[in-house]
C-alpha cells in the first residue's frame, strides 16, 4: 500500500470518472470535472461534485425533477448536461417555477 498523502494525491488529480455498478465508494475525489452516471445507487456523500461542469445521465428512473434538485444541490459548476437515457419529464406543478437550469449552456439530448 502507499502512505495516505499520496493516496489522497492521486485521486486529486482526477478529473473525469464514470460511475456504473459502484454502491459505495472508498475514495474521496475533489477534482472532477467530467461526470457520467449510469447507476443512481452512489454514495455521493465520497464524492465533491461542486467542480462538475460536464454531466452524462444514463440513469432511467430518475425524474427531471430529481436530475435538477440533484444538479442544484451538488453540482454549482454544470455548465453542460448530457441525458442519454429516458428520463421522465413529469413535474409536479408546485414544482414547476422553482426549477432552474440556468447555468447550463449545453444541453444534449441524444435520445431524443
């Protein structure tokens, strides 16, 4: 094993990660820049997402409405959101005015 300040040195200087099948995560990354999900099962608590500014959604069972609390909550950086999967549009109506995307510049929907 190697000394925990190059440990936590390593995973600093990452910068783009894809997250399938992980439930839970050991590692604690600081730098992502570049994110893709494909499983909603993460510990995001392991995880700063606060520097994201690229989002790739695979996820299906997700809502929009939770895919945009998730980018407000955790993700201040986003500037360009990928959804690659159906994702389902409905809103509840209260909802509806609260939701903003505004800081993103980019929007793909390739599934679409």
């Amino acid at each position: 094993t190697i000394p925990k300040e190059q440990y936590d040195l390593f995973y600093d200087r990452i910068h783009e990660l894809s997250l399938d099948n992980m439930r839970t995560s050991t590692f604690c990354y600081k730098n992502i820049q570049k994110l893709s999900l494909s499983n909603a099962d993460v510990d995001y608590q392991q995880l700063d997402l606060s520097k994201v500014e690229v989002l790739t959604v695979q996820i299906s069972n997700w809502t929009l409405e939770m895919l945009i609390e998730f980018i407000h909550r955790l993700m201040p950086m986003l500037s360009h959101l990928i959804i690659t999967s159906s994702v389902s549009w409905k809103i509840s109506p209260p909802q509806a005015n609260q939701l903003s995307l505004a800081n993103i510049r980019t929007l793909d929907l390739s599934q679409y």
